[in-house]
C-alpha cells in the first residue's frame, strides 16, 4: 500500500517515505528523513534533521523528532537520531539528533512508550521496552537499559546510566547511575529494594529473582566498601547469569551508583 500524506503535510521530496506510512493534516517531514513501512505520523508532527525511523511507530500531535541538540558546542555538523520499531511517541514529545562530541547518534530502540512531554537529549542511547512516563526528561548523553520504567516528571542527569529492568519512582530525581533490577526514588533518588514485580512479570524464576536480592543487600545493606561488594558479586555473576547483568554494570563504570 502506497503512503497515505494528507494534502496539508509538507514532505520534502528527498525524504524517504516506506509504503504504508501515514502522514496526518500539517505534519512537516525534512529531506535528510527516512521513515519506515507502517508508521503512523498524526497531524501537526514535525520530523526533520538526519533521522531514520523504523517500522510500525506511532507519532502523536506535537512531537518534535529530530531537532538541533541544546548544546551550545552544536555547529550544525550532520548528526543524527536512529529509532527502531513499535515506539509509541506520545503528544509534545522531543528527541533531538547527537553531537560530534559523543558517538554523534541519539538512539531509541524497539518497543518503547514515551508518554507526553518526554525529552530525550543529545546522544542518549535507549534500549527497548522502555517506559517513560509523562514529563521524563533525560539530559545529553544518557544511556537507559532496556526494560527500564521512569516515572512521571523523573529528571536524569547528563552521562548518568539507568540499568536494565530498574525502576524509578514518580519525581525523581537522578543524579548518578541506578543498577540493574534496582527501585530508585526521591530527590536525590535512593535506592529501595528491588524491582521483583517487574521481573515476575517478565517470568524471572523464583530463584533468580532471589539471587538477585542476595547481589541487592551485598550492595546496599551489609556495610561494605563499593569495590569489596563488586567483589562478592562477581563471584555470584559466575553462576547467575542475572547476576552477570549486575555485575558488568558494576564494572562499566560511570557517575558512581546511588547509594
């Protein structure tokens, strides 16, 4: 099926639109665009830069895909913003494309719900499966695992990085990394247990699920120095491999955890 474009889009010839892509009343798509097969841009959507869209996304009224970083160092070089497949993109929605002085591409991957006025800045790189609740917003340069959840008005400072399956509470505040698995809230967030709920639901075993809060209260609760815990962990990592996914988070590095 031929893309449908309501007569008052405006879509640059250049642009590269897929089959069975919808185009709504004066949404406005920039030449350097590419979208793929099945995704749906509502009306009054603006999408421009160097940005390529998967297939089967849905772009909600107001977004703003695309745009310039908010980064006074931007000198119009050629960046760009990647989005993968079946993101939902709720209504005033921004992402901007990456800077020369990261890997210079934002990236949002497969399967996300981005709720309304949601930022994703410069160079942030997000897995799949996310959720970001309404007005998340993620400064330049951080990295969200996938299965992650933020809850709503949730603020994450520039380079920090929010582990796999983690969940942050609604007004948070994040000012340095959070761990895999880990329930992080308040201003500044602090870590609050584990997310079991969420990994139930994704069917971690019983016994992962417990092997997991073992690593939990080697980090948090048994007193010891940072680089004694990682210690202990890694240990567990080499029979759990759910523990592994802690463990090398560890090891990356970063703004330090919370604590």
């Amino acid at each position: 099926m031929a893309a449908q474009i309501h007569p008052t889009a405006i879509v640059d010839p250049a642009a590269r639109i897929a089959d069975g892509v919808e185009i709504g009343a004066y949404s406005v798509i920039g030449p350097n665009v590419e979208i793929g097969a099945g995704t749906r841009v509502h009306p009054h959507v603006v999408i421009q830069g160097h940005t390529r869209i998967g297939s089967d996304n849905v772009f909600h009224p107001f977004c703003s895909i695309g745009g310039d970083p908010q980064d006074k160092k931007y000198a119009n070089e050629p960046t760009q913003l990647v989005i993968g497949d079946r993101n939902t993109v709720r209504e005033y929605v921004t992402m901007n494309c990456g800077t020369v002085q990261d890997g210079g591409v934002t990236r949002l991957g497969d399967d996300n719900w981005l709720m309304a006025y949601v930022h994703v800045a410069h160079d942030c790189q997000v897995g799949s499966h996310t959720i970001m609740a309404n007005n998340t917003a993620l400064a330049g340069h951080v990295h969200v695992g996938d299965w992650a959840i933020l809850g709503g008005f949730t603020g994450v400072h520039q380079f920090v990085r929010v582990g796999a399956h983690s969940f942050c509470g609604v007004h948070s505040s994040v000012l340095q990394d959070v761990p895999p698995f880990v329930l992080a809230n308040g201003v500044p967030a602090a870590p609050h247990g584990i997310n079991s709920e969420g990994l139930r639901r994704r069917g971690y075993s019983s016994e992962a699920i417990m092997a997991i809060k073992r690593a939990y209260k080697t980090l948090y609760r048994e007193g010891l120095k940072l680089d004694d815990a990682k210690a202990v962990i890694a240990e567990a990592a080499r029979t759990t491999p759910e523990v592994a996914l802690l463990s090398n988070f560890l090891e990356a590095g970063g703004r330090g955890i919370i604590r």
